[in-house]
C-alpha cells in the first residue's frame, strides 16, 4: 500500500466516516438499529466529540480508516476503530491504535477502554495482539469491556 497519511478529523470526512459506521460498526451492533435515523444523524457530533484521527491516501486523499477516543480523568476511551475492508491487514489499525494511545500517554491516561460486540471475532483478535484483556462482559448489551495499561 502506498504511503499513509493521518491527520485530525476535517469536516469534510464526516460523510464518508458516517457511511463507514454505517457499514462496518452498525451491522454488528445489537443495540443500535441500522434504520434509526436518529443514531445516523448524532454520528458527526459524536466524531467532533472527543478526538479523531483520519488515515488516508493523502492530506485530502482517500479515508482508509479512522479512530475516534477521548479521555476522561486518567482514561482513554476508544469509541470506534474502523478500517475500510480492502484496507485491512496493512497495519493502518495497528498504527492508529498506536497514535490513540501515544495521545492518551501524553495527556496522563494510565488505561485504555473500549468495547467490543459479541459478533466482532476480527475485532477481538486484533485488540489481543495490541495487548488488551477483556475484563467484563455486559451480556445484555453483546458487548465485552477490554482494557490495557498505558
């Protein structure tokens, strides 16, 4: 894959990181339905949210991929890994998860927190390899809680 290029969320990804979500997250989501509107409309508020990193082909290029995360009293909360599928196995997420949590570092956090859908098999191999454990699982949500030491 060519050189990548990640930068701050611009207003003028919104779209296609909306569409993203929309493909890859929503699907596997059992509390969030695909047809809601609603949950469509709030994605570029929650992406302004916090803070989001953009890779892409380019300063303006093609998105590729994104991490969106903020940090709240010593924590980083990572909301939202996305890769676009042809993009995938190239090492983007890696490096994405790497300049989160070199933020969090920087800002104080001593631990990382995301959540995983039960359905998201890739997702939870992934975050092993980074290093993090789940810690509790929320069965009436479909989620699991993962964590790891910054």
């Amino acid at each position: 894959m060519n050189s990548i290029y990640y930068r701050s969320l611009d207003n003028s990804d919104l779209p296609e990181l909306v569409k993203l979500i929309q493909n890859e997250l929503i699907p596997m989501s059992y509390t969030v339905n695909p047809d809601d509107a609603s949950v469509i409309a709030g994605l570029p508020d929650r992406l302004r949210s916090g803070e989001t990193i953009v890779a892409a082909l380019s300063k303006r290029g093609k998105t590729l991929g994104f991490v969106h995360f903020s940090l709240m009293q010593g924590i980083l909360h990572i909301d939202m890994l996305v890769i676009q599928p042809q993009s995938r196995k190239h090492g983007i997420g890696k490096e994405l998860m790497k300049l989160a949590e070199q933020r969090g570092r920087i800002a104080g956090s001593v631990m990382s927190v995301l959540y995983v859908d039960d359905v998201n098999e890739r997702a939870r191999r992934f975050y092993i390899r980074e290093g993090y454990e789940s810690v509790r699982h929320f069965p009436e949500l479909k989620v699991t809680m993962w964590t790891k030491p910054l």
